[in-house]
C-alpha cells in the first residue's frame, strides 16, 4: 500500500491502522514524492490510499500519472470535502473509491481490504 497524505498525524494513524492490519506500507507526504518513489519499479504497489486536496500536485492527478506504469493498481481517495467536489475527477480513475475524513480504523482497514478483494 503507497500511503499518500500531507497532514504527518493523519498519515501516521493511517500507516498503523494498515500496519496493524499486516498491510505493508510505504509513505509519502505529497504526490511528486509518492512518484519518485514509484519510480522504483521493484517495488510491488497493489493499492494507493491518497489524500484528494494537498499542496502541489493533487491526489487524482498524481494518481491519474501513476496508473500510466502500473494500471492494475486500486486506489483509496480520502479527503474532508464532500464527495460531489471530486466525484469527476474520480470517475476519471478506474477502480478507485472514495473514502472521506475523518474515518476511523475499522473504516480505512475494510475499505482497503475490499479494494484489494477485487484482485
């Protein structure tokens, strides 16, 4: 799981919450560091969980990017806005769901577990 977030609190809780699940996870703080860590072709990406809204380059559009090289992965957007507000930019990404904040444990562990049930 690439876990994407700007806020360090939110990614932290998230990272456990996966960790604790026995998900293995790798972070990122924005979506250029989430691509430059994807460059690593050796890593085995099933599931990126990312925030919608964040400084720079924004969830979709970096997602969007990364599904170019790797178009089997599934993905998770988070995001304390309503849903309306990014349901276009979200229909334009295949196997993505949308989860918004604040969500707890059990709400992110069961929504990644159900993204990457539909392998």
């Amino acid at each position: 799981v690439l876990l994407v977030e700007d806020e360090a609190p939110v990614r932290a809780f998230a990272s456990r919450a996966l960790r604790l699940k026995g998900f293995t996870v790798l972070e990122a703080e924005s979506a250029e560091e989430a691509l430059s860590t994807l460059e690593d072709e050796t890593l085995d990406v099933d599931l990126f969980v990312s925030d919608v809204i964040m400084p720079g380059m924004d969830g979709p559009s970096w997602v969007a990017e990364a599904l170019k090289a790797r178009p089997d992965v599934k993905v998770v957007f988070v995001s304390g806005y309503a849903e309306d507000s990014i349901s276009e930019h979200q229909a334009r990404i295949p196997n993505s769901v949308f989860l918004p904040k604040p969500f707890s444990l059990t709400e992110l562990t069961s929504t990644v577990a159900g993204q990457l049930a539909l392998h």
